[in-house]
C-alpha cells in the first residue's frame, strides 16, 4: 500500500513530482480554496506531513489516525507539541546544520545594518534628503572590535560568533546552559552569566530555541542591564523578548538600536516598532535563501521518506518513539 503524505508548505512542484514516486502526495492548494479546511480534510489519510510554520499538538492531529511522521522544514520545533507526538508514538524530525551558516550571515547583517543605519539611511537617500553630507545626527556606530555577546553559543551563535571573532575582531562573550570549552578555545569566548553579558555587550545576540525557559528571557530587567550604547538583536524565536518592553527601551533610549528577525506575533502586520527608527524589522528570513530552503526541503524529504519506510531518520527530535 501507497503511504499518503500531507505536503503543507515549502515544497516546490519539483519536490512534490519526487515524493510521487513513492508515495500518494496531497498539496492543499489556496486556488481551491480555504487551506486550513483542505489540511484537516487530508489529515486523517495522511502517514505523513511535511512543511512548516503550522503549530500541531493534540488540538490540531486528534484526526490523524494514520499518522507516523512530521517532518518539519525547519531547524527550531517550538511549533510542535513534542510531548504529545512522542505519547501517540509519531516521530518528528527536523533540519538542522543545512541553515547555520545563513541564518548566521543574517544574524550578522543585523548587526551591521542596525548599527550603521543601513535601512534607516536608504530610506533617507530614496526619499531625496540627501542635500548635504551626513552630520553627528545619521552616525552610526562601529561594529569592529566592540564586545558580541551570544546568548545560546549552539551552531548558529558559534556560527555568528566566527564572523565576528575572525573577521570583525570582536571579543566573544556567551551565556547558556553550558560552557563549551571546545568553542572557548577556538574564538577565544568567555563564558559568563546573562546579567554579566547584558551589561558588557555591545551586541547582545540571541540565538536560543523557545521553551518555558527562554521566554521572555529578555524583558525590562534584563534591557535596563544592557549599555545604553548597545544593540539587541534576535533572530532566534519572537516570544524569547517581552516585545512592549522592548519597545520601551528603543522609544526611551535604554538600548542604542535592535535587529530583529523574529516577532511574538507573525506576520507582524503592524506594531509601535514600525515607527521607530532604531529597530531594523526583517519578516523572519533567517534561513530564506535559495540554496538554503532548497537544502532544509530536501533534508526533510529524506527524513519523511526514511520515517516512512521504517529506518530511523537522520534528525530525529524525539527518538524514543522509534524502536527500529
Ligand atoms: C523557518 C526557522 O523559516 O528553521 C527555523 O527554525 O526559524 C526558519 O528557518 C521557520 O521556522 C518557519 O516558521
């Protein structure tokens, strides 16, 4: 018998003619209308699903009766119930190392961009206000030599934390779980309580996975402990920063400017940050790449396929449910 697999974004066509060969592929599709109506149509059919950005936990999979696998199209699973997927014996995988190296670029383009204004000061050159050349009003900050602390030294922050050691000359500093001595020795980083990061960084970096510990890990405390010259930059997960507080901080100059990628609502479709100059606002881009989503879809299909066919998939999350 043909398995059903339940393709519910971020699988092209092409990928879509490949998962055929083996399986039955179904695709909800916004010309026939509501997708949310076609996705719980299809669930109960379904072995497997594939995609990303759609919270499933008990509410959503009650119907899903058949279902073996969800293998998420993304490296972060705060949008999966793992509990509950692990109770029902439904594997999930996920994506790991095929997006560090470009959600790090992207990390660091909010680095660069907040602190010399390359957003703001395009809109300023677009907008034909160039008359003079630019005075102590659009200066921006240096970005080589100052402090970068990591918050989460995992690939992604060890990825973020290489451009800035080797090629911006910015001593290291993290805080997390562990210490990573391996890491330590090769960019020189220096492992030390949030507080202590907060007040000593000038680029404070957050690159850890939502859970109940993390969230709002970042809020009025920790903001008021950070250099009024500093920057707060996120491009790990929304909820990891109470958002009223923050902007707070930017309207009142607590911190000198934010780079967020990441939002506690999303789409962010409108928020106090649209009116402030001093945060640089991406729509959650940190892996969008070609290259990169075409590397997350197709190490994903492979996780499915292999779910699918009995063999232990390569990015397992939650590995007790499978005995094979
Ligand atoms: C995804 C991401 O675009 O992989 C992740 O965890 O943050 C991004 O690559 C996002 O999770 C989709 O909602």
């Amino acid at each position: 018998m043909r398995k059903t697999v339940l393709a519910f974004s971020r699988i092209t066509p092409q990928m879509v003619e490949r998962l055929q060969q083996e399986f039955d592929v179904i695709v909800p599709n916004p010309k026939l209308g509501d997708i949310a109506a076609q996705f719980n149509e299809a669930l109960p059919k379904a072995h497997g699903l594939i995609g990303a950005g759609r919270p499933l936990g008990e509410a959503q999979l009650k119907d899903a009766g058949n279902l073996e696998v969800i293998s998420s199209v993304s490296v972060g699973y705060d949008n999966y119930d793992v509990d509950y997927l692990t109770r029902r014996g439904i594997a999930l995988t996920n994506t790991p190392d095929v997006l560090t190296e470009s959600t790090a670029d992207l990390g660091f383009s909010l680095i660069m961009g907040s602190a010399r204004r390359t957003a703001e000061l395009d809109a300023w050159t677009k907008a034909g206000q160039w008359k003079a050349t630019v005075g102590p009003d659009l200066f921006g900050s240096d970005v080589h030599g100052k402090t970068l602390g990591i918050v989460g030294l995992g690939n992604i922050g060890a990825a973020i934390a290489r451009r800035g050691r080797f090629g911006f000359n910015m001593p290291v500093l993290y805080s997390g779980n562990s210490r990573k001595p391996a890491l330590e020795a090769e960019l020189g980083a220096t492992f030390c309580a949030l507080d202590e990061l907060l007040a000593k960084a000038d680029f404070v970096c957050l690159v850890v996975p939502l859970s109940d510990k993390t969230r709002h890990l970042i809020s009025r405390r920790e903001l008021a402990l950070m250099k009024k010259s500093a920057f707060l930059i996120n491009i790990s997960r929304g909820p990891v920063v109470d958002e009223p507080a923050l902007v707070d901080a930017l309207q009142s100059g607590l911190i000198r400017g934010a780079g967020l990628d990441v939002y506690e609502r999303e789409p962010l479709a409108e928020s106090p940050l649209f009116a402030l100059k001093n945060v640089v606002t991406l729509p959650h881009i940190g892996s969008a790449t070609g290259e990169t989503r075409t590397a997350m879809a197709e190490r994903a299909m492979d996780n499915l396929t292999a779910a699918l066919k009995g063999q232990r998939p390569a990015d397992l999350v939650n590995p007790s449910v499978f005995k094979g």
